[in-house]
C-alpha cells in the first residue's frame, strides 16, 4: 500500500512559476514509477511528466521545456517544477505511483493560472 500527499498547489500569474510536492508513504517508493497527471474541468485525466526507477523521463509535449520532474528517494517525495505557466495549465494535479502493477493515486491539488 503507498499513500501520496500532494501540496503546492495555488494561484499564480501567467508566466509564473510553481513547484508541486508529492510525498509517498511506504517503502516502494524506490521501486515506484512516478508520474504527475491532472485533470482539467470537463476533461480526461492525462499524464503530464513521469519519472522512472531510475530517473529517466517523460512530458506531454505540451509542458516540455516548461516542466521538470525529480525525484528524492531519501524523502520519499517526487517534485514537479512548473515554469513559464499558462492559462492552459489550470487543472487539478494528481500524483501517482506504480509499483508491482498497482496504481496508487493523492487526492489532487489544484493549480490555478490567471491574472
């Protein structure tokens, strides 16, 4: 069982700059591919950035150069950097774990891009 924490989210300008957290519970989280997905209002849940076991990485194209993802194994914890944002970039941001064919999902934290 893994448990995810999501927090960072918030209002910020266009153009701005947020670093979302999601900090894991249990002791998978070296074994886990993680990944930051979100969800925007009457839209699909995609996949924004993942980051393998070890450290490889993957962005929708839509973020790339714009995005990082990382990882802390001595904090059980992923990070999500988001620069240069966007209107489009509002959505609900969920952080998830795959380890040992399950799938773990946080509760979601909201990012929201306005002036």
């Amino acid at each position: 069982q893994v448990q995810l924490v999501e927090s960072g989210g918030g209002l910020v300008q266009p153009g701005g700059s947020l670093r979302l957290s999601c900090a894991a519970s249990g002791s998978s989280f070296s074994n886990s591919v993680m990944g930051w997905y979100r969800q925007g209002p009457g839209k699909q849940r995609l996949l924004v950035a993942s980051i393998g076991i070890f450290g490889s990485t993957n962005f929708a194209d839509s973020v790339k150069g714009r995005f990082t993802i990382s990882r802390d194994s001595a904090k059980n914890t992923v990070y999500l950097q988001m620069n240069s944002l966007k209107p489009e970039d509002t959505a609900v941001y969920y952080c998830n774990a795959r380890v040992r064919g399950d799938s773990y999902w946080g509760q979601g934290t909201q990012v929201t891009v306005a002036s």
